[in-house]
C-alpha cells in the first residue's frame, strides 16, 4: 500500500475497473466582492476525485452555472459551487448578486 502522501495510479483496465475505495476533496472558500474590496457573498467551490486513479467524480443532480441562491456545478460538472454566508449574517447575506445558467437542450431533428 502506498503512502497517504503518493497515490497509486492505477492503469485503467476495462476489465478490472477501479473500486474507488479512496478520495480526495478539494474545497475552496471563495470571496466574492464588488467593485471595492467590500464582500458582498462567499462561495464554497468543492472536488472530489478517487484517490487511487485519481478519476474526478461528477456532481448530480444540479445545474450548471453559478448562483448565490442555490447550488450549482461547472459545465464539466466535476466543480460544486456553494454559496455560503457566515451564521452571523442576514438571511438574504449575497442574494442580489448576479449569477449565470446554462441550459441544455436537446437537438432538434427536422
């Protein structure tokens, strides 16, 4: 067994795929400020990979963009991102900021 510090890639193998025993998560707390450095909302972007053939998970279930509302991924969908207001702040703590979507559609056959 390796050491917690140098991951075992393993080569991938369709018949013998990875059991994903192991994980790493990635968080980054994130300030999001206006014009001046006064911040105006926090943001928690979070990944996870298998430790072991260092595979990115993908996030379910949630859309893609960015929102201080709500939860939303990366269009790659391994990044989760959010958003976060210390306890001590008001309820709509980053609510009035802007944030984006991404909608997917299918194609139309004509």
């Amino acid at each position: 067994m390796a050491a917690p510090d140098q991951p075992v890639t393993r080569s991938p193998d369709p018949d013998r795929p990875c059991p994903h025993d192991n994980f790493d998560a990635y968080i980054d707390v994130n300030r999001v400020t206006a014009t001046d450095p006064t911040v105006v909302g926090y943001h928690a972007d979070i990944k996870v990979n298998c430790r072991d053939c260092r595979e990115p998970f993908r996030w379910t279930g949630v859309p893609a963009g960015m929102s201080q509302r709500h939860p939303a991924c990366s269009v790659d969908e391994t990044e989760l991102r959010a958003p976060l207001r210390p306890a001590s702040a008001d309820p709509d703590f980053g609510l009035g900021l802007p944030g984006f979507a991404i909608n997917y559609r299918e194609p139309r056959e004509d």
